[in-house]
C-alpha cells in the first residue's frame, strides 16, 4: 500500500528527514494548486478518487475492459490508434492549420505554440513526412487533426495519399468536425485509403445542426471502414449523451470515443458560469505534460462511467471508449523513460512508464544498511543532502521486521541542452509491511 502524502498526512510522518523532504514535494503541489486558483477558476473541494475507484471495479465486474493502470476503459470495441496511443510509438499527430469555424469554448488549441501564426498560415505537411520517412522513421499510424482539415480539402487529400505512399500499411485518420464531410468528399477520403473518421457532436448546437452531423455520420459508413465519434463529456450532460449514444448505436457506427472534459486555461468566464470546477487532485503525478488539453473538470469522469455503465444497461453494440485526460499523457511518460540508461536502483514500472525507487532516511539508514550487508546487496546511493539512502524497490521486503518508513520516489528522464537528467517528481509513503511491489507499482 502506498499513502498519498498531504498536508494531512505529513504531519504523521515520525522520520525528521522523511518529513521534510516530502514536504518540498507539498509545497510544490499547493504552490501549483494556488495557481490554478489564480487564473479565476474553483477547486472541487470534493475528492473522487474513491468514488471513481469503486465504480471502475463495479464496471470491471460487468466485463468492461479496464486498461493503461485504470486511465481507459471501453466496451464493444476499440480504436487501434487509441491502443497505440497509449506509448505513442511510431504515431504521430499532424495539422494543417489551426483555422476553424467552429469556435468551442472548450477548445485547447490556443495553448499550441505558435496558435496566432497558424489560424492564417499552413504547415507544411507533406514535407514533414517527407523527412520522416527520409529519416528512416517507422510510422504505423498518421493522423490529421485542426483547427478543421477539411477548410483545406486538396491539402487534406494530399496529405493521406502521401502517408500511405511513404509508409505502406500506416493506419490513417482524420478529425473532423463533420459539416463539411459530405458524399463527394467521403469519396475522396475514400480513394485516398482513409481508415478511420472521427466526428465531434456539440450538444449546444441547434437540432439542424446536429441533425445534418448525422446525417453525414450516417453517410460515411457508405466509405470510411471505421467510423466515430469523438466528444468530451461537459458535467451534468448524461442524459443528453444517453440519447447521442442510442442514436450512434442506431446509426450502426464502429464506435465513440468519451473524453474527460478539462480546462484549457480560456475562456474562465463561461466556465464559472457553468459552474464548472477543476477535479481535486487534477494529477495522479504533478508535471508539465506536452499535450495541451489542460485541467480536468470535476465530474466528467464519473459521467463517463455512468454512459458506460447506461450502455451495458441498454445492451447497445456501439464501441465505447472512456479516454480520460491522464490516459492522454502516458505515450509522453513511456517515450521519455523506456529504454534510457539508469542507476540499477531504478525501477520502469509497467504501470505508468515512471521510474519508482525507495528512499529511508536520517537514522533509518544505518539499520538499513545492516540489512542490505547481509543480503549482500550494494547497488544503491547515500544522498547526503537531504540525508536518504535510495535503492530498488525490490529489496523493501528486506526490510520487514524494521519498524520504519520508506519513501517510494516516481521520477521522470528529461533530456535537456546539455545532456539527459532524472527528474524527481512525486514522493508516497509506505512500510515494508504494508508494501506490495507487484499491486502498488
């Protein structure tokens, strides 16, 4: 077992060292916390980690699958390029501009570096797969995304027709907002060997609107292998969803794919007035993640568990996937770990792709060291300022029968100017009795 260290349970640790060293990592975790307040929006103050725990297990039971350590679940089916996003390998995700005319106030695109520059200019597309395949790249699934390609349609066509010249068998995709996707576009993508067509719904939309989304969903099943939906799930919007599912799964579609509602850092205004608030915690481990959604919103995820949940009830045959926000960081964590040269003390935990080590500290560290003499074990390292000895997670059963705490550290690799360094993120609580390497890592 391990135990989150907050201010509540920071003030139980008895080891001097321990405590103060995790308390940097509190500090930390307020300061961000304080900022996020800052911007002009809540905190729930409520915590649903259990809740959310619970209702995961129940959905488990019922035979949904629970995958990526409890971040994706689905039913029915799913993507391959969602299987694949999971590490991210050999899957990348292109734009042709940022333009679009659909304007969401949910839209996190603003964040994209150079935004401004490319709501009126292009990327250059083809010239990027050019290089990657000149690179000696190997690319098993390509997507385009926008702003909305299809304002671009030569450029969108083009680009498919490369990606399946360049890399013969690549999975393709395309997102779309869906209004300009009609018959004799659907034939182009069609030609082009497209595979895969994701549509977005937005229940603020009048009727017609969503009526003709449809319409043209309906439509592409005539031309595109798999067709989908893909939509966050905004907070108090079940029942409006319930009916989107039973349409979708009318309408005989591949699949839809439930995404956690977040934050994007705009638009503050509506979202108070919504009465939309940042789920408490936002992050299992607090770092700055390259994909640019933002904040989840408190109450998304559970509404996702309940559409589930409605569709097991209702017996629909629609793939249902729930991608939640920390589902969407885990290819990032597995790139920047796997593979990389460590310390023998390191652990690449199958779970979450961090690497995990052990830490004891101040006057815990010469019985400890006791032990490993005995054990004949040596693979570890005395940290003198902040007074830790760090070894493998492996050797905190060697310890039982030691009346102490350990530390379990989650780290990350960043690889920076002038060279690769390991990044320490996130400090739990554990003992050697209560700790199980193979349940909590």
């Amino acid at each position: 077992m391990l135990i989150e260290i907050s201010r509540e349970t920071l003030a139980g640790i008895r080891n001097p060292d321990l405590a103060k060293y995790a308390g940097m990592y509190t500090r930390i975790y307020e300061d961000f916390m304080r900022q996020i307040q800052g911007s002009g929006i809540a905190v729930a103050r409520e915590d649903y980690r259990e809740e959310t725990r619970q209702r995961i297990e129940g959905l488990r039971r019922q035979g949904v699958v629970v995958r990526n350590d409890a971040k994706s679940l689905y039913i029915n089916g799913i993507s391959p390029a969602c299987l694949a996003c999971q590490k991210g390998v050999g899957s990348l995700t292109f734009f042709i501009s940022l333009q679009c005319h659909r304007h969401c106030f949910f839209c996190f695109n603003p964040n994209q570096e150079g935004y401004e520059y490319y709501t009126h200019n292009q990327r250059d597309c083809l010239a990027e797969l050019e290089y990657l395949q000149r690179t000696g790249q190997e690319m098993k699934h390509v997507a385009l995304t926008g702003g909305e390609p299809l304002l671009h349609p030569e450029e969108t066509l083009a680009f498919f027709r490369a990606a399946k010249e360049k890399f013969p068998g690549v999975y393709t995709r395309l997102y779309t907002a869906g209004d300009l996707a009609g018959k004799e576009m659907l034939a182009e993508l069609q030609r082009t060997g497209l595979d895969e067509i994701r549509f977005s719904i937005r229940l603020h939309d009048p009727e017609g609107v969503r009526r003709r989304t449809y319409e043209h969903i309906a439509l592409a099943r005539e031309y595109i292998p798999r067709v989908m939906v893909e939509m966050p799930v905004l907070p108090g919007t079940r029942k409006p969803m319930q009916e989107v599912l039973l349409e979708l799964d009318r309408l005989g579609i591949f699949g839809i794919n439930l995404l956690e509602f977040c934050f994007p850092f705009n638009n503050v205004d509506i979202y108070n007035e919504r009465g939309y608030k940042i789920k408490n915690p936002p992050y299992r481990v607090l770092y700055n993640y390259w994909y640019g959604g933002g904040l989840p919103v408190a109450g998304s995820e559970l509404d996702c568990l309940e559409l589930i949940d409605f569709a097991l009830e209702k017996g629909l045959q629609l793939g249902i996937h729930y991608c939640s926000l920390e589902n969407k960081n885990t290819g990032q964590i597995y790139q920047q770990n796997y593979g990389q040269k460590v310390d023998a003390f390191l652990y690449f935990s199958p779970r979450d792709y961090f690497y995990k080590s052990a830490k004891v500290f101040g006057d815990d560290i010469p019985r400890v060291l006791e032990v490993f003499k005995k054990i004949n074990y040596h693979q570890y390292t005395l940290n003198k300022q902040y007074h830790f000895l760090e070894f493998h997670i492996s050797k905190v059963k060697e310890l039982a029968g030691l009346d102490i705490e350990v530390g379990i550290s989650t780290s990350v690799m960043e690889k920076r100017q002038d060279g690769s360094y390991l990044r320490k993120l996130k400090v739990e609580l554990t003992r050697p009795e209560i700790f199980d390497a193979e349940t909590d890592i």
